[in-house]
C-alpha cells in the first residue's frame, strides 16, 4: 500500500494538508512539541494549546486550577507558572495536572490544523513513535501524511526540516510515497544523525535560544527516541495518542 | 566580511530576493539551467529566454536566424528547431549560434528575476564556478546571495536543493551567514554527493523524465563541476559572465 507522505516547511502549509485530509504531524523542535510530549510523558494530564496570550490567561480564569505556561520571545510570559522550556515540565511540576500553553510559532500551527481529523505532534524525542502511529492511522484511513513545520516566525526552520526526516526515517519503506521535500529532510537527517546537538545549534532559532540561556533546552530536545509516547489533539486539548482510539 | 546567504525554493520567493538587492543564482537542474551552460561552454553567442512559447515564436519570426529551442512537459515544442536536452546543444549544433529558449520552470524564474542587477544561473555543471563569481560579486557589491530554486511547477524541486546545497559548499567558509535553508541544503548535498545520478534520480521530476526517455539527460546532469563558464542575464540575453563586468 502506497501512502503519499509531503513536507510543507510553514504554517501556510496547512489549508492543502487539511484538504487532502492527510494525518497531520505538527513539528516544532525547539520548543513547544519537545515541551509538549515531556509534559505528557511525565503524566500531565493534557496540554491545551491557544494561538493567543489573551486566550491562554481567559482560559486560565476560568480554570485556576490549570497550569499556564508559554513564552514569547522565548522568554516566560509575566504571571506565569512556566515557560516552554521542557526541562520545567517535569514530573513534581506537571503530574496530574492540565497545562495552558501558547507558543509563538507550535501552538499556533496545531490550531491551525484543528480541522483536521488527525493531528499528531512531532519532535526528536518522539520521532520513531510519530511516525508509526501516523503510518498507522494513514493506512487505516486511506490517506496521506503530512509533516508540518511550525516554522520559526514564519520561516523555514533547519531543526523542524531534520526532524521531518528523522520521523520519515522511520517510515516503513516499502509502503511509502515521498515527496521530493520528504525525500530532502531524509538526506539531511541521515548526515546529521550523527551530531545532531552541534548541527541544531547552528540553525537560526537555536541560535538565539542559546543567546538567551537555553543551551540546555537545545541539547535536551536533540535526544532522539526518549519517548514513545504520541501527542494527539482530542478536540481542543492535547492527550497521549490511545492505541484504542485508532480502531473505534 | 559576512555575505549573507539565502535559499528560496520556488519562484515566488524571487521578490524578496530582488527586494533585497540580492546576487540571484537561479536553479534549475533538470534541465533549463544545465542546457544554458552547456549551450554556452559549446560556444552558443547567447541564449534569450522567453517566459511563452508564443513570444519565442515572435521572437523567432524576427530573427528567423536564431535557433529556437523549448519544452513543454519536458517535450520538444511543434516547429522547434531543439528541445531542452542538454545533450542536444553540441557544438554542431550551437557554436556561434544564438539560441531563444522557453521552458516550463527555469526560464520564467530566470526572467523573473530581471529587476535584480546580477542573475546568474548554477547547476551541477557549473556549480563551484557559479558560487565563486556569486561570491565576488556579493563582496564588491556589499550584498547577500539568493539561491533560487526554480521549482517543478512551483513545487519544491529535490535536485534544485541538493544543487543549492552543492554551489553552498563552494562559497568559502570563513565569510558566509547562512540561512537555515541554506544549512538544510548544503547537509542534504553532503549525503547525496557520493551518488548524485541515484539520488536525483528519486526526485519527481527525473522520475518523469526518465519515463519520457530522458534518463540520459538526467545523467549528464547530475555531474559535478564539469564547466567553469557561469551564465549571466545581461539585459534580455544570458552569456558568459566576462571577468571584467566585475571591475567596472
């Protein structure tokens, strides 16, 4: 069986995503779908994305009870509880717990493609696990896969695009379909593999985390295959993918 | 001195390249680009690209001397003296000659560019010469470089970014900002490099290609660095870039 696989590298990406009705893996490396599964992995009881500042603390009023999180410029937004790095999303901070969180570039693309029937969160940390559960899912449903990178502001992102390859790397390669963008994210991963921390730190984004102190967050989020664990958004809120929910 | 670098993967990026004031390298591997650098280095006087079959009709019922050569579909147009196989502009057939060109991809975003003062075309051929004078030119200019790829029908051209890649790893090191497009490509071209006739060959539009017999146009292709002649649009008309426009 042939399932078509396609790579859009920005947000605007997403309306011919959702029009295929292609099972959507959202990525964005650093930080928010890294931040996203750690949360999930260390028991959160869901994350709830919002394109907005302003829906993430209305979101908070009415439920205080709710930890808010995010960043703009990277940085923890004022009066909040965390900012988007994953490494304070550990298990004494997030267990049990409902997390509000707003990004600048990774919640706004989940949104983005909340018309979609599936839509999967993808980072390093999860890359082997994203991209079983969407193979999965594609065959069941008879569609394609699109990866969809956030971006960074609207740009093309160098850890988004290997990343796209490091899940697309674990494709079974006899039932897929690449597009040349797919085909291009696989030859960059198999030549990063090997030094994936040093050659994300030379893009763009990383870059600028580092100038802001979070070197640590770029080295945590280059860690391939920590969890096997599948963000999912259910409605507005995102859950660990349920094996059961692929067979209702 | 920094030289900033920029990657854009369809035509529609050209604006801002433009806009910027950008060194423009156009690519288009398959084939537009790699037939303008061979028709030159076999001695051609010049190539004029047409954006319409219609205007290279015009064009050609002016100058009924000139060769006039294009594609449509990757097939040789009705009345057409050539096509756009690179192997087709031998010397026998183009020394001295001047030649109108029209094809799907590559012609129009070369002609897109015009605004831009300097446009010069890279493939493969002519990769390692096109970077250097690209780079000399953006020093003496104090400007960036925009690598265009020209995009199979303005989609995302696996061989127009492994080239992109292949012209990036001959700008020297020591003076080159890169984009995260232009880091992604120049990985993408370091895995590929070993095999480039292979692994172009898994792209969509050689795949179509090769179903339309022109496997050996995607070989010839696919070599690295076999012409040191870099095509330049001055006014309507590509030639070789003379040293001297350099210095003036």
């Amino acid at each position: 069986m042939n399932v078509p696989t396609n790579l859009g590298f920005t947000v605007k990406d997403i309306a011919k995503a959702v029009q295929r009705r292609d099972v959507i893996i959202v990525i964005d490396v650093l930080r928010c779908c890294s931040t996203i599964v750690t949360a999930l992995a260390n028991a959160a009881e869901g994350v709830t994305p919002t394109k907005t500042v302003r829906e993430a603390r209305m979101l908070h009023n009415k439920h205080p009870e709710f930890i808010l999180a995010g960043e703009r410029r990277g940085i923890k937004l004022k009066g909040f509880d965390l900012g988007n790095s994953p490494l304070e999303f550990s298990p004494q901070n997030v267990e049990g717990k409902h997390i509000i969180l707003t990004t600048t570039s990774g919640t706004k693309a989940i949104i983005s493609s909340e018309n979609a029937k599936y839509v999967l969160t993808g980072a390093f940390l999860n890359a082997e696990a994203t991209a079983k559960a969407a193979v999965r899912i594609a065959e069941q449903e008879r569609t394609g896969i699109s990866l969809i990178s956030a971006g960074t502001n609207g740009r093309f992102s160098l850890e988004d695009f290997i990343c796209a390859g490091a899940i697309a790397k674990s494709f079974p390669v006899d039932i897929i379909g690449h597009s040349d963008a797919v085909l291009a994210a696989l030859l960059a991963f198999k030549q990063a593999r090997q030094s994936l921390n040093s050659i994300l730190q030379s893009g763009y984004h990383a870059r600028y985390l580092v100038s802001q102190g979070f070197e640590e967050d770029v080295k945590f989020c280059s860690q391939l295959n920590v969890f096997k664990l599948v963000p999912f958004l259910n409605g507005e809120t995102i859950v660990p993918l349920n094996g059961s929910l692929l067979f209702y």
